[in-house]
C-alpha cells in the first residue's frame, strides 16, 4: 500500500510481484529433491503422531498405487488398523447444492452401493428423471447423477426429495467441457459398467432405466471433488480403453492433446488405496 500511494504503477507492481514469485518457485524447483521411498514412511509416522506402525503402513499405499495415485485415510470401524487398494476414479467435480450432503462432519455426501446416471446433457425438465428416480426409490438404492449440467427446476426437485428422505441421490456436472466432456462420460461409464445417455446416440433421458445405470462400491462427492470406488469387475474394459487412448497419444502431434490424453490415462488408471485408522491414531495424530 505504501509504494502504492508512494505514485508507483499498480500494473508494474503486479508484474513485478508475479516475476519475483516465479524466479523464487523455480529456484526452490532446483533446490528441491524427490522424496525416497524409505523417507516416505518417517514423514507419515511424524504426521500420525509418531505412529510408524502407520507410517510404514501409508509407505506401502503408495508402494501398491504409485506416487500418482490416490492414498485416502479413513476412520476405521475394528480395532485395528487395514489397508486395502481399490479400484476407481477420483476427478475435480463438487456437489451442485450442499443440500445433497449426508456427512456433514466432512460436508460430503456419502454412499455406498451407488448406481450412477451419466447423461450427456443439460437436464433442465424434472420429469425426465422419472423413470430412472423411480427405479432407485422403488429398488432403494442411492443414485449418482452426472451430467453436462442441471438447471433450477431439475435440481430443485431432486433436492427437495433427497431432503423429504424419498430418494438417496446427488448430482454432479460432468468433467470438462466439449468433446472433452463426451469423452470422459464415456471414460466413467467404462469404469463403472454404465451407458451413456446421449441424443446423437438414439438414447433419451425419459426412456433411460437401471439398465442404463453404472455401479459404484463407493461414492463420495465434495464441495469441489468426486471419489468412486468401484469393484474391479470392469477392469478389462478399462485396459482396453487405456490402450486405446494411449495409441492416440502416440498418433497425435499437439502438445495439449496429449497433455488432456495423459489426464485421462492417469484417471482410469489411478488404483486408490484405503487406511482405515482405529479412532485413537487418528485423534492423536490431530491434537
């Protein structure tokens, strides 16, 4: 503020702080060295309150899914603490209203045993969800909605039925936009044994019934990300896709399309590994 009244330029202070902060990130760049595998597990134990029983344990998550992928720690129900790793898909998409929260401790909504509606486009009509909600209340299972978008009568409704308790359900936009987006509909619906519901395709969101709903173990939506955890029983479709987009990658000359084709690799082939911590650990590891 003072150099500011002092007369300065505000454009070439801004400038000025914007070169300064990438001349400092690039020489902590060089500075900096990639954490050993060994080293992994002392940084956790720390962490956990000096628990290296779970440090070792969190050293072996990343062991099992690689440094790209996803290591989630959860309150475990036993008196022990477990690891598993999983299958699923984790992509930067929240809630389009808190009101489809379950978990407001970690204000997520949470479900298990989820199917999974993926429609690529806008729902703006309520009653174009009918049939495939009226499936999920009559079967009682929870319902994840993905779509190009919902607007305020669509979502109001849903909302107002997910609160009344008359359905289980949330939704979501759908990653990315354009043909980007098509193409990771269709990367979810690979991975979670799901059909697309798309015009050009001949499918109609009225018509669309459980037939055309994917599965999920595990679903967890946040204010600005989704988690799915599937049950592996895709995962020779998901090999093949992931071969198919990888000959893309080798065909195409653009530096950019690469760089989206190397996302959606990553994204279909993130395993995800699950510590589940015994409430003592993890109340020590906090205070």
């Amino acid at each position: 503020m003072k150099v500011l009244a002092a007369g300065m330029n505000p454009v070439q202070i801004a400038r000025g702080i914007g070169r300064t902060a990438d001349a400092l990130v690039s020489e902590l760049k060089l500075m900096s060295r990639e954490i050993e595998d060994h080293e992994i597990a002392h940084v956790a134990a720390v962490s956990a309150g000096n628990d290296y029983a779970v440090g070792n344990m969190i050293s072996e998550a990343f062991k099992r899914v690689g440094r790209e992928g996803m290591v989630r720690i959860e309150n475990g129900r036993s008196t022990v603490n477990s690891l598993e790793v999983v299958e699923g898909m984790q992509f930067e998409r929240g809630y389009l209203s808190p009101f489809f929260v379950t978990n407001h401790a970690n204000m997520s909504a949470e479900y298990t045993d989820c199917k999974i509606l993926l429609v690529d486009k806008i729902i703006s009509d309520p009653r174009e969800l009918l049939r495939v909600c009226f499936s999920a209340v009559k079967e009682v299972f929870p319902l994840l909605i993905i779509a190009e978008d919902v607007e305020e009568e669509a979502l109001a409704t849903l909302t107002r039925n997910k609160l009344s308790g008359m359905i289980k359900v949330a939704a979501i936009k759908a990653p990315s936009f354009g043909e980007q987006k098509t193409q990771c509909l269709e990367d979810i619906a690979i991975i979670t044994g799901g059909t697309v519901v798309r015009d050009d395709m001949g499918y109609t969101l009225e018509e669309a019934g459980k037939e055309f709903l994917g599965s999920a173990s595990k679903v967890i939506v946040k204010k600005d990300s989704t988690l799915i955890v599937t049950d592996g029983s895709t995962l020779h479709a998901v090999e093949k896709r992931v071969a198919q987009i990888k000959g893309q990658v080798e065909n195409s000359k653009e530096t950019y399309q690469k760089k989206i084709l190397g996302e959606r690799i990553a994204r279909l082939s993130g395993a995800i590994a699950i510590i589940q911590v015994i409430r003592l650990v993890l109340k020590q590891s906090l205070s």
